[in-house]
C-alpha cells in the first residue's frame, strides 16, 4: 500500500530521513528502521569543522542553524557507511565545482542506492545556494558518471531556473526544499543568536513554502520530485504527494516529534488511505495537479 520506486530503487515507504538529521554514524541511522529510505549527511571531499557555536536556536516557530557542513570527508565517511543495514542508503554529497561532484559520486557510489547533490544549503556559500546555476548541468553530469541515480536537492531561490540547469544535466530527481536563509537576533545584548549570523530556517511554518515549490516543479517537469520541509504528520505528507511528490524528506519533526515519527506517519498513512478508499498511496500523487 505504501511502496512507491524512483529510478527502480524501490522504498517500503515514500518517508526518508532528510540529510543532516541522525545520520552522522551507522548506528543512529539504523535506528530509523521505518523510513523507507536515509540520506546521509552531507559530505565533502575534505574534513571540515564547520561554524563555532552556538549554531542552532529554536526560534518558537521553527529552527535555526548554522552548522557549516561538518564532516569527516569522504575518505572517512566510507568507512562509517561500509556494511551499514539499512534498506535504501542516499548519499548526500557537496563540492565547489563539478570535478569535486564527481569525485565524490565515484567514490560513495559503491556504498549506496542513489546520490543527492546537495546544492541550497543556505548559509555554505558556493557549497550551497550561491553554487553558480549554470554550472549546475556540469555538476549533475559529472555525478551521472557514477552510474548510480543522482537527486539534486536545492532551495526555494531561483528553483525553476536551477531545476531547469539540473534537468538539462540528466538528474533522475530533483529534492525541494531546503532550510530558507534567515536571522535571529538576541535584544538582550544586540547580536545574532547564531556565531555565523545567517542562518537557516526549517520546521512547521516553511511547509506551504515547500508545498508551493513541490506544485510548480511538478507542473514543469517530467521527473520525480521530493518535497521536504515542516512535516510532522501524515496529512503535510497526503498534501506534499498531492502537490506532485512521489516522496518526502523528514528532518526537524524529529526535533517535534522524536525518532518514532517515521512508525507513526507510516501507521496514520494507512489509516487514510483505506479511509478514503485508495489502494495504493501512488494514487495520490499529483491529485492537486489535475484540479
């Protein structure tokens, strides 16, 4: 009732753990034994630190952080993710230019299902959102190379026009969105919460943000698409599929709802469905496009 496949990896569940969540080591990632699918934590080809702290706040209405991308860099983490149990392994990746794109897919692609280029992190600079669209078609292609699926995960700026470039580069995926560039400030001694200012925003509030992106992407393009952004239950996940998602990211509910988010969305799913008289929850997909 709930299987759904992009580019014929097959998940038990249309629920992936979204990068950057309990997904540093092996063992946190297979304790999420209900998600249809984990993406790694970004990762490079070097070992980087990332930001000084204080890095995350919880702003009341959602998160804000700015970690930096740390990572151990790929020589490091394909050690941690060798005989990793789980059922579908996304490995999400990040460079500066093409050729470090596809330094990484070759050499993480023996270890997992499919590749996520990570090109929105909002506060990475070129790493992230600032990563040149038109070079965008290069990077994807040099990742292709690794012969394994390549999703490309980016932000709510200039998203058609750099899903156009991803598109143009052969992506099998495109992944919307990521956290949205934002800022908090402490009035109590007059400076940002976080050490790097600039940080990114996620939780329950970017939802409709995310539901829009998922909507136009999915009217403009003939490829999958991944919404991610604000879900905590089953219906944000019934109202991303409609919108034209084949499956959805889970990040900050986590944070909300703990790690048993995954065993309870996939339990309310069901309910709905049989509910509402579906056999299948790939006959939601795109419901909203039709209207």
């Amino acid at each position: 009732m709930l299987e759904i496949s992009i580019k014929n990896i097959k998940m038990k569940n249309p629920l992936m753990l979204a990068s950057g969540i309990l997904d540093l080591t092996k063992s946190s990632m297979e304790r999420i034994k209900d998600a249809g699918a984990i993406v790694t934590k970004s990762i490079g080809i070097h070992a980087r630190k990332g930001y000084e702290n204080p890095t995350f706040f919880d702003a009341g209405v959602g998160i804000l952080n700015a970690m930096g991308l740390p990572n151990p860099g790929i020589d490091e983490y394909i050690k941690e993710i060798d005989g990793i149990k789980v059922d579908v392994l996304i490995g999400s990746i990040f460079g500066e230019d093409d050729k470090e794109f596809g330094y990484l897919a070759k050499k993480i692609a023996p270890y997992i299902n499919a590749i996520e280029m990570n090109m929105s992190c909002p506060h990475a600079k070129k790493f992230g959102m600032e990563y040149p669209t038109n070079e965008i078609d290069n990077a994807v292609k040099e990742a292709k190379k690794s012969k394994k699926p390549v999703f490309v995960k980016l932000g709510m700026e200039n998203l058609i026009e750099r899903a156009e470039k991803a598109v143009d580069g052969g992506a099998d995926a495109i992944v919307a969105i990521n956290t949205i560039k934002a800022m908090a400030i402490d009035i109590d001694v007059a400076m940002p919460v976080l050490s790097n200012k600039i940080g990114g925003y996620s939780g329950k509030a970017i939802k409709p943000i995310g539901v829009r992106c998922v909507y136009e992407l999915a009217s403009n393009f003939d490829l999958p698409i991944i919404g991610v952004g604000g879900i905590t239950n089953a219906r944000d996940v019934i109202e991303y599929m409609m919108a034209g998602a084949t499956a959805v990211q889970i990040g900050t509910g986590i944070y909300y709802e703990g790690e048993g988010i995954f065993t309870k969305i996939k339990d309310e799913l069901k309910k709905w469905l049989n509910k509402n008289g579906y056999d299948s929850i790939k006959d939601i997909i795109g419901l909203a496009l039709k209207k």
